[in-house]
C-alpha cells in the first residue's frame, strides 16, 4: 500500500510491514503516483496494482503488470469472504444503453488479453 505524502510527510520515504502488506509513506512533495510507478518500473516482474487511476493502469500494463480496479478487487474481496453480491452483471454498470455503430471485429464472447490477465491473477490470489 502506498500512501501520499504529498502535504504532510517526512523528508525520507517510509516503509513499515504491517500483517504481511508492506505500507510505504512517499516523501513529503512527492505523490503516491510517482513512487508507484517507480517501483513497478525498477523491479521488473507482474505486478498485481490495485488502483481505478487510468495513469496507474497504463503504466501498469506498459512494465507487464496489471491493473486491478478498486471496485473490481473489493467484490473479489466480499466475494472471499463469502458475502452475497448478487447479480454481476458488469453489462449494466458500463453504460451499454447507448446505442453506437461501431462495427467491431472479433468473437464478442471471447475475453480481451487484459481481461483474461486481470482474471488469472485474481484467481491466483
């Protein structure tokens, strides 16, 4: 977990393990964001990155990681818990009332490789 310390934090970067998840403070003047990209950036590996900012997620994919939005990874999480959500019907949350007409190519059932990504690390965790 990351958090900003933009306004208030120390003058060095801190870091502190709490229940196996490593909390780190950025620096005073310096944002969330930026010690997220970098540490993605310098230890190349996958990356799982929670975050619903678009930046986040591109820069995630870009270095082979990949991006889990906020709401995504809370229904996993009620999901583990074994709390009811109902429906997912993801089709209504997206807005698909609209019509448009786009001809899109392709098997409109078969998952993008980013969906299919996001789904295999989920089902690792």
């Amino acid at each position: 977990m990351v958090f900003d310390g933009w306004k208030d934090g120390g003058m060095r970067e801190t870091s502190a393990v709490r229940g196996g998840v490593t909390v780190i403070y950025s620096r005073l003047a310096e944002k969330a964001d930026a010690v997220i990209k970098r540490i993605i950036s310098s230890d190349r590996r996958e990356w799982i990155v929670v975050s619903s900012d678009r930046e986040i997620a591109d820069h995630a994919w870009a270095t082979g990681s990949v991006p889990i939005a906020a709401e995504e990874f809370l229904l996993f999480l009620g999901k583990d818990r074994g709390e009811d959500e109902g429906d997912d019907n993801r089709e209504e949350d997206r807005g698909d009332d609209e019509e448009t007409d786009v001809t899109r190519k392709g098997n409109p059932h078969r998952l993008s490789k980013k969906e299919k990504a996001v789904r295999r690390v989920i089902a690792k965790l």
